[in-house]
C-alpha cells in the first residue's frame, strides 16, 4: 500500500514528534510504502485562491513549491496519514496550508452561464 503521511507537528513539541517518528517506523513495519512530508522542514506558501490550478494549468497549483509534489503524492496514495495536534479543534496549522493546497486535485466543475462562473 502507497501512504502519503503529512507531519504537521512542531519541534517545539516532543511528544508529537515522537508520535509521528513511531507512525513511520509502525507503516514501514507493516510492508507500507511510504512518502513523507515533514511540514516543518518544507517551504510551503498559502493557497492564494487565485483558481489557476482549476483554469490556467489544471491539476497543478501555479506556485512552485513544496505543495507541488504533496498534491502528486496524494493522487499516487492508497490512504493519507496526517499527524499532527489538535489545534482550536482542528489540525495544526501546517497541516492547513498543505490541505489548501491539493485543491489542485480536485475537478472543479464549473458552469458559465450569461457571463457568470459558478
């Protein structure tokens, strides 16, 4: 099995980080081929809502970074895995970004009508 894991903790925060070192070591045990992305250590920009991965280059966002190859990973995966804190009853805000950006993935499924895109 493919799986794409996302590590969106903190160095700033052990316990999480070792959480997600027993994760890897527990998918590779288990025969997984696994590509991981630890958040923390990529250059990774926000999404600018600029709708160019649906129109200009589908499929792919126009910014050129690390978000890039996490969007093809997570087509190539059987499951995605994504460690990380809760945070204000959510994921961290690592994991936020690089979500945002896989909407590239996404068929977007527009419909033009008397000059309006919905």
């Amino acid at each position: 099995m493919k799986v794409l894991l996302l590590d969106g903790t903190p160095l700033s925060d052990p316990e999480a980080v070792e959480l997600a070192a027993d994760t890897v070591t527990e998918l590779r045990a288990r025969g997984c081929r696994l590509e991981e992305y630890r958040l923390r250590d990529l250059e990774l920009g926000n999404c600018r809502g600029c709708f160019g991965c649906w129109y200009k280059t589908p499929g792919e966002c126009l910014q050129r970074d690390s978000a890039v190859d996490i969007a093809r990973s997570l087509v190539r995966s059987d499951l995605m895995v994504m460690v990380t804190r809760t945070t204000f009853g959510g994921y961290s805000s690592l994991i936020k970004s690089a979500l945002d950006r896989t909407i590239s993935v996404i068929s977007p499924f527009f419909i033009s009508t008397d000059g309006i895109t919905r």
